[in-house]
C-alpha cells in the first residue's frame, strides 16, 4: 500500500495515520491529518481517534467509512477526510454525545465507550452543498474565522462538493485589465458585496448596489481564497468553482467591436442590468478560457466549473441559439481544461419550465458532452411541496442521460422563521432512487440561500446523504437522537415540544416564510409562517413553568444549556411574531370601524411586544443585526468611507433589498428575517408610523424612512436589556400575557 507517516499528537491525546503517500491517490482524498485537525478542534482534545485512509470507494463511487474501539480509541478507517469526519461524527451522534451546529457545538466524552464495529457507505459520490446567493444572503462578509468554523461543519455533515466562489471578480479584474480595460471601467460593472452573486448570474450590475467593493477588497478575496481552497482540498473536498456564463462590463463595447445583449430580472427597474456578450462572438471563448487558465494559474487545477447565463431572466426560445450558447459556455471552459466538468443551477427548470420545457434544455446542451456535464437540480422540495408541478427528473427524461444531484432549497433569503416538511427532507431523496427515470443520480444536496436558520432541517438533510438508497427515516425517533445529541439529557418536556413542532411549523413549506408585519405596506394581510393551534399550544406549554425550565438548565452541562436556550428563544420568538401578526389585523379592523381609541391601544400593546421580542433575540448568538454588522466592517484595512459602504450593504441586503424607489418590488423586505435590531429600529418603526397612517392620517413616506435606515445607517438604538438569569421568566411572562390572541 505504499509509506504512511505516523504521527502522534501526545498533548491532545489523538494519535493518526498520514496516508498521503498511498498509490492510489491520496490527494484526492484529502489527508487524515486535516480530519483530525477537525475532529481535535471539534472535541477539544478530549477524545482519542485514530483516523486511517485505506478505505477504497464504494461501486457507486461514494465514500464509506468503518469505526470500532480499541484500547479506549476510537480507530476510523475511511475512503477520504470527509469521510473520515462523518464517520467520527456519527459515532458521536450514536452515543448522543454531542453535535455541531451554527449556534454552538456541544461535545462530551460518552461515558460508556463500548462500540460496535460499525460500516456505511453512501449511496451517492458527491454530497453538494450551497447556492450562488448563499454568497450574498450569508457569506459576503466572512473571513478566516468564519470558513473554518463552516468548513468543520462540512466536513463532520459529510459535504465534500461545496461552492466556492469566492474571489472571482478580482480574477475578472485582471483578466478584462489584460484585454485593456481600465480599474474605472470595471469598477462601474461592480457591486457591493452582498450582491455580488446576482452580478455574477447576469441580473443586475452597476455600482448603485453600494458598489464598487472597497479598495483593498480584491487582494482580501483572493487571500481568502487560496485558505479556503486549501483546506478544501486538504480535507478531500471537491469545490465547484466559478465559471464564464457572457457576462460583461459595459465598457468592453468601446474596446472591441462586439454587440452586447441586456440582460437582467423582469421585475427589476430597467436601468438595473448587466451585458451579455452573444456566443457567437470569438470573444465569449476567449474571455471564458482566459477567466478559467488565470484562476488554475492562481488556485490551482479545477474539475468542476459552475456557470449559469439564463437565471431569472428571458430565455431565448431560438434552439439554434441556446445550442450555440451551450457550445460556447462548455468550449470556454474545455478549452481552458479538457478535464473539466460544467456544472449548472437546475433551480430556472423547474421556476420557469414553460420557456426550458420547450425543448431549450435539450438544446442548450446539444454539443456538450454527456460526461462533461453536471446538473444541480436544487429545488426537488419545491416541485413536491410548493410548485407541485412534478419532479424535473421526471419532466426532462432522467436529464437526458446527465449526471445530476438530488438537492433541495430549505431557506431563500436567509429568513429565519421555521419551516418545511420533514417528511420529505428525510426520506423524499429515495422517490428519486426509484425513479424509472432516475439516469444518473449521482449526487445529493442542498441548496440554502441563507444559512444559520433551521438548523435541525440541515442535520436531517445531511443524515440522509448516508442512509442506504432506499432506507427511510423515522423522523419522529430521529428528533429524540437529536435533541439527546444537542442537550446531553432527555427531557420529556423539551421532546413534546419538538414533536409539537414536527407536527405543526415543521409539517408546512412555504418559499418565503415572513410575518405580516415585516412585509411593507402589509397592515391587514397575514403573512406566510405556519403559527397555527398545534404551535402555539407547543410553545405556550413549554413555557407554562418557568422555574422548570431553570431546573433543566441545571441538569445540563454549559453547551447544552446554552443550545437549549437558543431553540427555546427562537420558538419563543416565532410565537410572539405570530401573535403581533393577529394583533396586526386587529388594528386595522379598528381603524377601519373608526374606534380609535381601542386601536391606539391594541398598536401600544403591540409596539410594546415587539420590543420584547427584540430584547428576546439580543440573547440569541445568531439572530442579532448588530452581529452581521459588525462582520461587514471587521476588516482593518477599510477607511471610514469604505466601512460606511458596506454598513449600507448589509443593511440593503436584509431590508429592502434595493431601495431608492416607490415600486413594490418582489425583492422588497425579501429576507425577513426575526433579528434583535432589525426589529426594533426598521420593523417596528416602519409599522408603527404606517399604523398611524391609517388610524389619524398621519403623514408618512415610508421610502424616505427606509432609505434613512439603509443609505445613512444610524446607529442601532438601546435595546430593552434583560439580564441573562432572568430571560426565561420573561419569555414566560411575555407568552402568558399573549395566550388570548
């Protein structure tokens, strides 16, 4: 089998075996050090493992892995790094002795150590993670810290085909300054960074998206981005990276004698577009294979290449055109890599499947070759559980002989009210295996725009991903493994709580969970979020006795606490959002009967509850604008001017998306989501003054008061501060005084 390096960290107690001379090609597997790196930070040192990569891939092409103990160290034998990790993982889960999730990490050392000898293997060769918009919903901030803390998480869920996307306008810059534009001409095509992913897709461009990004922010991404793709490939991942789809700045017309398409969404104004260079143009190969030998030539050789020219946006109905499109986009990455794969977004198959369903699909890839290319099709729970319009696998043939993923979107817009159907994130992956168009199922997904919201949905989707083909899930004996694995105890109360959830918010899937009164304008509607009896009752009786809930507190080591009080804060804060929507309606109907008098009241009651509610989430470690704030701002190197653009950015990006404008658009307060901050100085204000409006018809131009909180970022106001030991009495009190709406 070749040399192993044998190393033993004695401080750590973890010892491992360093397969990174096999023959049969260890690099491509990752390396048992960068595994136990994780699994080491991940239990802190405490637990002793022994990692080895001698394990081959399954006949599917999946990872496998086994585990047993021996002499008190767990001894884990694997086919890649991130194999290794999920191996270690589900070992932890097995025993209930911890979990990994965004709000915090728990682990113990299980007292009883007794292991069976345990073998999996997934039934899939790729586990694919992330959306383009992920990028612009969650990630446009992030640095070191924040990829290696998501990077753990990957790795110990199994993910080994995340997106990586990151740097690709500063190799743009260098290429578009090769062929002779200015650093003016291309920073007139750039964005600010949180919408960066629509300026890559071909929907917008221009700097009035607080763009350009800041001066420094070239060299910043693409150090951030050699990290990354280190550790990815340290670890065995295989990272999708960044594609030409056309798309350019509009200054290359004056340098070239070439005619540019305007492309853009619909529902956008029409001075908000980006350029499309035709295929038929020499130049879309030239530009495309430069982009990719100028991104090898830095990070090294690539397999898969994302690229997407047609999202959201008119699809040309000429199949001899999209045949040509489809030619250009793959001879521009080939001719860069012959051993590159394209990889495309399925999400427009399914959105807009009245214009590819015309036989476009089939053409776009007409002269591609099968094996070269790689469909995402990220929407499966939308076509099951919202669209309803049958599966894309089943419309298109099995995507004519293509290799594909199986993937889902759980989350748009990084919202973080609950939702979606458990059922079908546990088990609707095996409808798919048994298929008679199946074809080449390779892959399995998921897609989130947003990350750091319904955390329990994402550990379900990645347990999946190594479940038998065909082997489903008991959701319901699921929850217990998992809040045993998040607390460290079982609490019969906390499970009742969680099946009151299974049964109710968690059993409905809507695209666009918001609460009537975070939408604009929305004085009567109801909004999206499923806070019907069964939830309400789920809450209402977990907070009933708040001194048993201190007691639980006591019962369990710090990390779980700590766990517990976060999901009891976002339950609790998805109840009070609920009840100030029916307060909401209340209003309205008062005003509208000309009782004055009682609808002052009723908006006093609520103003006074969404305060609360604000003062709530100040406690939670997420869901805290001032976090996502302070992340936009956290680079040294940044002037006053440039941390004041990128306030603005990330205040745009959560509220009303674009601004500057009268027109309802569907992008206006599209991400929605229950953030201290965010509720207390955009929300509340903004609905207090359209309340007044429609109670006294008091003046209010909410486009001004909207545009103030982003163009001008304010400082965040003073919250209601409550002290930590109190939080869960108050919480208590709060529900107990809305039980009657």
């Amino acid at each position: 089998m070749g040399k192993m390096l044998y190393f033993c960290k004695m401080n750590y107690r973890i010892c491992f075996i360093l397969a990174a001379l096999l023959p049969w090609g260890a690099m491509a597997q990752g390396t048992a050090e960068a595994a136990l790196d994780v699994i080491n930070h991940f239990t802190h040192g405490a637990m002793p493992v022994k990692v080895t990569l001698d394990q081959k891939k399954n006949a599917l092409g999946g990872d496998s892995f086994c585990y047993a103990l021996a002499d008190d160290t767990l001894e884990v034998h694997a086919s890649s790094a991130v194999a290794a990790c999920r191996g270690f993982y589900h070992w932890i889960r097995s025993k209930g002795a911890g979990i990994c999730s965004w709000s915090g990490n728990r682990f113990e050392k299980p007292q009883d150590m007794h292991t069976a000898a345990t073998a999996m293997s997934s039934p899939y060769r790729d586990h694919q993670y992330m959306n383009v918009v992920t990028y612009g919903y969650t990630m446009p901030y992030w640095g070191r810290a924040e990829w290696d803390k998501e990077l753990e998480w990957m790795a110990l869920h199994g993910v080994d085909m995340p997106l990586m996307l990151i740097g690709q306008e500063a190799v743009y810059r260098q290429v578009f300054k090769d062929m002779g534009l200015t650093d003016p001409e291309v920073d007139e095509w750039l964005v600010g960074p949180a919408h960066l992913p629509w300026m890559r897709m071909g929907n917008l461009s221009g700097n009035s998206f607080d763009g350009p990004p800041p001066r420094g922010w070239d060299s910043h991404q693409m150090a951030l981005a050699e990290y990354v793709m280190d550790r990815m490939r340290a670890l065995g991942m295989k990272p999708i990276c960044p594609a030409f789809g056309g798309f350019v700045p509009k200054a290359l017309a004056k340098h070239y004698n070439v005619e540019l398409d305007t492309t853009g969404w619909d529902w956008m104004p029409a001075q908000q577009r980006n350029y499309r260079i035709r295929p038929d143009s020499p130049l879309f190969v030239e530009i495309g294979s430069r982009f990719i030998e100028k991104w090898e030539q830095i990070f090294g050789k690539g397999h898969y290449y994302l690229s997407d020219s047609f999202n959201e946006m008119a699809i040309p109905q000429d199949t001899a055109l999209m045949a040509r499109y489809g030619q250009a986009v793959y001879s521009s990455i080939s001719q860069a890599n012959a051993d590159a794969v394209w990889v495309m977004q399925g999400w427009s198959l399914g959105y807009q499947r009245w214009l590819w369903g015309n036989g476009i699909f089939e053409a776009l890839l007409k002269h591609v070759p099968q094996e070269k290319f790689y469909l995402l099709d990220m929407a499966t729970d939308y076509n099951c559980c919202f669209w309803k319009n049958s599966f894309d696998w089943d419309f298109y043939h099995g995507f004519d002989g293509r290799e594909w993923v199986w993937s889902v979107i759980p989350n748009m817009g990084g919202k973080t009210a609950y939702t979606g159907v458990m059922e079908y994130y546990a088990n609707g992956r095996i409808e798919a295996q048994t298929s008679a168009n199946r074809g080449k199922l390779t892959g399995y997904g998921m897609a989130p725009e947003g990350l750091d919201n319904n955390e329990m949905i994402y550990e379900l989707l990645c347990d999946g991903g190594y479940m038998g083909a065909t082997d489903s899930i008991n959701t319901a004996e699921w929850l217990k493994n998992y809040t045993l694995c998040r607390y460290g105890k079982t609490i019969p109360a906390v499970d009742d709580y969680w099946q009151g959830l299974r049964q109710s918010i968690y059993s409905t899937f809507h695209d666009h969970p918001q609460f009537g009164w975070q939408v604009r304008n929305n004085i009567t509607g109801r909004g999206t979020v499923n806070t019907d009896t069964t939830f309400n009752r789920a809450v209402e009786n977990i907070f009933a006795h708040p001194s048993e809930i201190s007691q639980w507190m006591k019962m369990l080591d710090n990390e779980g606490a700590r766990l517990l009080e976060a999901d009891l804060i976002e339950g609790a804060a998805q109840y009070i959002a609920g009840k100030v929507e029916r307060m909401n309606g209340l209003i309205a109907s008062c005003a509208e009967q000309g009782d004055k008098d009682r609808a002052h009241r009723m908006m006093k009651h609520a103003e006074q509850t969404l305060m609360k509610l604000d003062a709530i989430l100040e406690h939670h470690p997420l869901h805290r604008l001032e976090r996502w704030e302070q992340a936009a701002q956290a680079n040294a190197q940044l002037t006053e001017q440039e941390k004041q653009a990128l306030a603005r950015n990330a205040r745009r990006i959560v509220s009303v998306w674009y601004g500057l404008h009268e027109k309802d658009e569907p992008v206006n307060d599209y991400s929605c989501r229950l953030w201290s901050g965010l509720v207390r100085d955009y929300y509340l204000p903004r609905m207090k003054e359209t309340w007044l409006k429609k109670i006294d018809g008091k003046r209010f131009d909410q486009i001004e008061f909207e545009n103030h909180f982003v163009e001008l970022a304010p400082k965040l106001s003073e919250p209601l501060r409550i002290d930590d030991g109190e939080l869960m009495d108050f919480v208590s009190e709060t529900i107990a005084g809305l039980v009657r709406y």
